[in-house]
C-alpha cells in the first residue's frame, strides 16, 4: 500500500515507548502513517503531548484533555486553557464519560466533560471523545456544548451500526475505528464498518492499547494501522487504497490543523 495514513488517536507519552519512540516514529512513518495525534489524559501527559510534538514536528500533533477516568483529580482545569491555546495543540481530548469502569464519580465525570467541551467550543477546536457505556449522555452534553463550527469524533468506536448514525446524524461526529475491527467476535462493529457512510470514518490506533489482530497480546503502536485499514478494506469489499485515500482526507476534515501541516509540508517540499 502507497497511500498514506493518518493515526487518529495514539498515546506516546507513556512509558511503553521511552526506550524506543524514536523507533516507533520511524516505523510507523516506513508504513505509511504520514501523520498522529497524540492525546493527553491529564495536566501532565497534555503537557507531554507538546514535547512530543516539539520532537516529531512532522508527524506529531498533539491534543490536550482530561480522560473520564482522571477526571476525579483534575481540579478546576484552570490548567487547561493555556494549554488549548497553545499553536502546536490540534484537538481537544481525550475527554468524555466511561460508566463501566467508574473510576471517577459520574456527576463528577460529567462536569469536567462539560468544562471541557465549552473550552474547546470557545477556541474552535474539534474535541476527542471517550464514550464506554454511556452514550445518551454523551450526546446530551454534545447536543448542548460543542460548537457546530468544530468537528468531535468517538474514538475507540465498537456499537453498533444503529448508534454509529446517530453519532453521525444528531452530533456530526466521526467514529474512530481502531484494531478492535480486527477481532473475529467485534461482529456488532463488523456491521457498523460495512454499513456505515465511509465519509464518516477515520482509524486509529489507541496505542499502546486495543492491539490489532496478528499481535494481539503485544503493545500497539502506529505502525499497525495498516493492518487495521485492511480489515476495513476486506469488511467493504473495496481495495486498501480507497479506504486509505478516505480515511486520510476524512482525518484532514476532522484537524484542519493537519491539513494545514500537511500544505506547509508541500510548500516546503
């Protein structure tokens, strides 16, 4: 496969790739991912996000946010706005609500979420959803807070094809589809990647999470996303390179900030 990729949603802040990020960025580049976002969880990993984005000019953008699960220590984010305004951050996220692990208070989960979606809509910045288990409220609080002007995508998508439209037709949000696409029982998501409109789709990788079928078990990094097109690919009964072509052009749609690295990139080539 020539075309290139975009990763959507990654992690490489933590500690899974301190011995080899520089490894991992070369691999995933010699695979085609032109470009990823990386996404913070808190103050801290949000900050890291600007390094990396500092040390992998070309291919790092970085998003910055509070994860649900995080969300019973993130204070009264006045830390965070200083961050979203910062000309290097091409996202809002990961934020969001998980009420399967609940590990902090939902109301509590639902405030920073809140908070977090009127910063991002402030400042036009497309917003990275985390949604496990609860989805009315999280396109409630979509519905009432995001701005319409800015693109949001549910990352980690595993519903089914009836949720997946209502995501796309009430909150205009992409779904971000990650390895999970490769297991042989995800079939409700099987059905959501056949029948859903491609326009509306972007991959991802989660790393160093949700680790694609054959290295099932193994840390994940942005160099698997080929494998996750392909199953996508085979699901739509289309060749690699269109699923490829759409998915990157739907990813530039979703950062316009990419897209505009991706010009400068070409200017100066």
């Amino acid at each position: 496969m020539s075309a290139r990729l975009i990763d959507t949603h990654a992690h490489l802040d933590g500690p899974e790739y301190a011995a080899d990020l520089d490894d991992v960025v070369r691999r995933a580049e010699k695979a085609h991912v032109s470009a990823l976002v990386s996404c913070g969880q808190d103050q801290a990993t949000s900050a890291q996000t600007l390094v990396l984005a500092d040390r992998f000019p070309s291919v790092v953008a970085a998003a910055v946010g509070v994860h649900p699960h995080l969300a019973k220590d993130a204070g009264d984010l006045s830390w965070l706005a200083p961050l979203l305004d910062d000309p290097r951050v091409a996202a809002a996220g990961e934020m969001g609500l998980d009420y399967h692990y609940d590990f902090s208070p939902r109301d509590r989960q639902r405030a920073v979420f809140e908070r977090q979606l009127q910063l991002a809509a402030a400042r036009g910045l497309p917003v990275i959803v985390h949604c496990r288990e609860a989805y009315d409220d999280v396109i409630a609080l979509l519905r009432t807070h995001r701005n319409r002007g800015a693109s949001v995508v549910v990352h980690c998508f595993t519903a089914t094809y009836e949720m997946g439209k209502t995501l796309i037709d009430e909150c205009g949000a992409f779904l971000g589809i990650g390895g999970a696409v490769t297991f042989k029982k995800a079939t409700d998501l099987h059905e959501a990647v056949r029948r859903l409109p491609l326009e509306w789709l972007v991959l991802e990788t989660d790393c160093p999470y949700m680790t694609p079928v054959p290295h099932r078990g193994k840390r994940n990094e942005p160099a698997f996303l080929p494998l996750t097109c392909a199953a996508v690919a085979a699901l739509r009964r289309v060749a690699v390179e269109t699923i490829a072509e759409a998915t990157t052009a739907n990813a530039l749609r979703l950062f316009p900030k990419l897209a505009a690295q991706a010009s400068a990139m070409q200017g100066n080539s």
